[in-house]
C-alpha cells in the first residue's frame, strides 16, 4: 500500500512539544516548506509499505509517545560502526550481518537472545581465524519486526486476510482481529528492543564474549555435528595460540580479546517509527536514528523518488540497500548518489540478492557501473531471500546448496571483476529448527513440521550456519 501522509503531522513537531532525551540536542528545526531535510519530510513522497493503520488518533499518539522515549543506541556508537565498515569498503575487513528474518514477540526470552548470538559469534570465530580477517559483526535483531509483503492480503485456509506485517504492526494469527493493525505494538517493539539491547551489551561486554570461552559458544545439538566437531577443533587451536602467547609473556590485557563490538540493524520500513526516534547527534549536528546502529532499505521500497530513500538520505547512520535481479546499473548507481552523494567509505552497503542462477546475469555490470561511479561501497551478498521455494506442503523453505551456491558465485564475480566481496547477510536462528533444507543434517521436505516455527521466512539453524561459515571463510582464503 503507497500513502501520502499530512507534512504537519509530524513528530518533529512532537518532539519539540515534549522534548528531547537526555543526551540528545533539544534544538530541533521545525518542518519546512523548502526542501531542506528534516525527519518528516518523508510524508510529502509516496511511502510504500506502510500499514493501513485504521485508527490514525491512536496512531499519532504512539508515535508521540516513541518521541518522548530515550534513544536506543547512540551517535557516536553508529560512527564507530561506520569507521569499521569503512575497512571492509577498503577490503581489510569482512561483513557478518545475520538474525532473524523478523523478530517475534512470543520468543522474546533471554536464552533465545544469547544462543542467538552465540551462533553469530561461533560464526565469526570461523571466518576470523580460518580466513585471517576482522570480522564485523552486525545483527538483524533489536528492531527487525516489520516485513514488506507482495500483496496487502494472503490466503489462510479458506480465509482471505490482511497480510502478516510482522509483530510491530499485527499479529499472525489467522483471525481478522489479530491482523488489524495496533499502533500500541510500536510501543511494545521498542520496549523489546531496548531490553534486548540491553542484554546484547552485557553479553558482549560482560565476559561472555571472552576470546578463551570459545567452547562454551558451542551448543549441543551443534558440538554433535560435523561442523560442530571442526568448530572444536578450531576452538583447541585458539586454546593452544592463547597458551602460546601467554607462555611468551604477551599481555592479555587487550579489550579485543575479552569482549567484542557487536551492532544492531533492521529494516527501516515503517517510516512513523523510524522517525520517531531520530535526533539530533549533539556533537555533530546531524540527524541519527537512534533506532538501530544500521538500517537498509528493501528492493520493495528502494525507489528513487520515494519516501524511504528520502528519510535515509537524511540520516548519518551506515546504510544498507537490496538490490535484486531487476536492478539495472542506472538504477544502483542513482541509489549511490542518493544516499552516499560524498562518497564516504563505509556509509552505503549493496545487498545483493538475487538467487543463485541470476548472479553471473546482471551482477558484473553493476559492480562495474558502481566501482566506475567512484562510490566506495561495501558489497555483501543476502544468499537467502532469491533461493526460496515453497515446499509441497505449502510452508517457505531455501536449500542450504542453493544459499551456498550463490554465495560462491557471488564471490568469483566480485573477484573476476576486481570487487571485494565484502561479505554476507543471512537469516539464522540459535534454535534448532527445521525451515532450511540441506545441510549436515540432510533435513528433507519431510521433516519441515518438526520444528518449524518461523513467523515468516525460514532461517538457517545452528549446524547450517556454522557450516556456511567455514565454506565462506574457504572462500575468502582463495
């Protein structure tokens, strides 16, 4: 659905009513007629996407109250993000951004967070040592609860319904009810991200990322495992070159070996959240989304005249866009000016996602357009969303060969073309599920009802995940 929303509804305005959070610029400018960006100048565009929110009074008064909230992570939090995707522009780093295809609020539990991020760290663990590479690490978590969908209904049965937008918008339960959409869940997304925010900092800061616990960061079901079994070979390794070192009198005191700087993103899809929680960096000026350290725009709604673009264009954060099989190099090279006019390392990453049999079509000639353009971009691959099939029993599923298969072909077409591939953005859960099909497990179309529970897409579980990482850093050490 594409709405045009009143320019002075606007939580700028709201923001100035009620103030900014502590820490934040309180100086906010007011909505202009000019073309001078603001955070709502978003409203004035086509927004596609948007839910068709039936109670615009309940909505208005979620957003004022989401502008009142304090921020969920900081300006100077998202430069350091941007300084650490500036190596991977420049090819001395690597990109692991990876979480949930859209997060639930009924598996929001402290154990589902720290598996979760157990699984992305073991991942980068893998690709750090077995390929010689930083790694950053960027979640699809603290915020990823909006989906875009093809169509403003969806079969259920005999039920015609309005589409599941994800947990920020309605619920999925097949009742016209669940699927109205509840401005209230704005509030409750926030609330969900904030705590796990919370918990992501004291794992990552508190000990548990330490680089000596690297066996404890193996689960179960992924130690009996193939890739399990080689990640505990790998895991002695690091034991034995910490023993070395400290045999050798070397310092242990570095803070990169006891924590680790782990980043949070989404999809910025519902633009009235989005900008609700921007404001101003103090130090700097510029307007940041304090809602995510990254956000990225989908192949849905990356039009240029478009009202997402337009809200990016005006945020500092790093950037994330898709770009699909349909993309022509005019159209990603207009997207570089758009949102990276300066041509800042670090500030834009392409996503591309385009299935594995596309890649070789298409894909040469906009890294070539891109890399002529002079943008310093990051170039990752999203091997998941183009290789989705539905299964004979109706339920969403990728084959692990297939994800695996674009990946490498994404990495021979960025070398072949002088492009380094910078890195990967995969949907994955800590639980033990059977969405994906393939893998060490060899799971079938059979054993999908086991222990599928997605609200939307399917995801990689632990063993898959980790095994796509020792193929990628594989990969990388070519």
């Amino acid at each position: 659905m594409t709405v045009l929303l009143e320019p002075e509804k606007s939580c700028v305005a709201v923001v100035e009513q009620f103030g900014h959070p502590i820490g934040m610029d309180s100086t906010v400018a007011a909505p202009q007629s000019s073309g001078a960006w603001t955070p709502d100048r978003w409203r004035r565009l086509p927004a596609a996407q948007q839910p068709d929110w039936p109670d615009t009074h309940a909505l208005e008064q979620s957003l004022k109250t989401l502008a009142t909230l304090p921020p969920l992570v900081f300006a100077g939090e998202a430069r350091d993000l941007h300084g650490s995707l500036a190596s991977v522009a420049e090819g001395k780093a690597f990109l692991l951004q990876a979480g949930d295809c859209a997060e639930s609020f009924y598996e929001f539990a402290a154990d589902n967070i720290r598996d979760k991020l157990k699984v992305i760290l073991q991942m980068a663990v893998v690709l750090t040592y077995g390929a010689g590479v930083p790694v950053v690490k960027v979640g699809r978590i603290a915020g990823q609860f909006a989906k875009p969908r093809t169509s403003p209904t969806e079969k259920v049965g005999d039920l015609e319904l309005p589409s599941f937008r994800g947990h920020i918008v309605n619920d999925d339960a097949p009742t016209p009810e669940a699927r109205r959409p509840d401005p209230s869940r704005l509030i409750a997304a926030y609330h969900q991200s904030a705590s796990t925010l919370n918990l992501l900092r004291a794992f990552t800061k508190g000990g548990f990322a330490d680089l000596s616990r690297v066996h404890v960061w193996n689960q179960d079901f992924v130690a009996s495992s193939p890739s399990g079994r080689h990640y505990e070979a790998l895991a002695n390794d690091i034991d034995s070159a910490l023993r070395f070192m400290k045999a050798c009198g070397i310092s242990f005191t570095d803070q990169a070996l006891h924590q680790v700087d782990f980043w949070t993103s989404h999809e910025a899809l519902i633009l009235g959240y989005e900008e609700a929680l921007t404001r101003r960096d103090s130090l700097t000026g510029d307007w940041v989304d304090t809602s995510a350290h990254m956000v990225w725009v989908g192949e849905r709604t990356r039009q240029l005249d478009g009202a997402h673009l337009d809200f990016l264009s005006g945020i500092s954060n790093p950037l994330g866009a898709k770009i699909g099989p349909n993309a022509t190099p005019e159209e990603v090279v207009g997207l570089c000016d758009r949102l990276d006019p300066d041509r800042v390392p670090g500030r834009l990453t392409l996503i591309s996602r385009r299935g594995a049999d596309k890649v070789r079509d298409g894909l040469p000639a906009l890294l070539r357009a891109v890399r002529d353009s002079g943008h310093p971009v990051v170039w990752a691959c999203d091997p998941m969303h183009g290789n989705t099939f539905t299964a004979a029993d109706g339920r969403k599923t990728r084959h692990f060969d297939r994800v695996l298969a674009e990946i490498t072909e994404f990495f021979s077409v960025c070398k072949e073309e002088g492009v380094w591939p910078g890195g990967i953005h995969v949907e994955l859960t800590g639980d033990n599920v059977t969405e994906c099909l393939g893998g060490a497990d060899e799971i079938a179309e059979e054993h999908l009802e086991l222990r599928y529970t997605t609200t939307c897409d399917p995801r990689l579980n632990g063993r898959q995940s980790v095994d796509l990482a020792f193929r990628v850093a594989e990969l990388l050490r070519r």
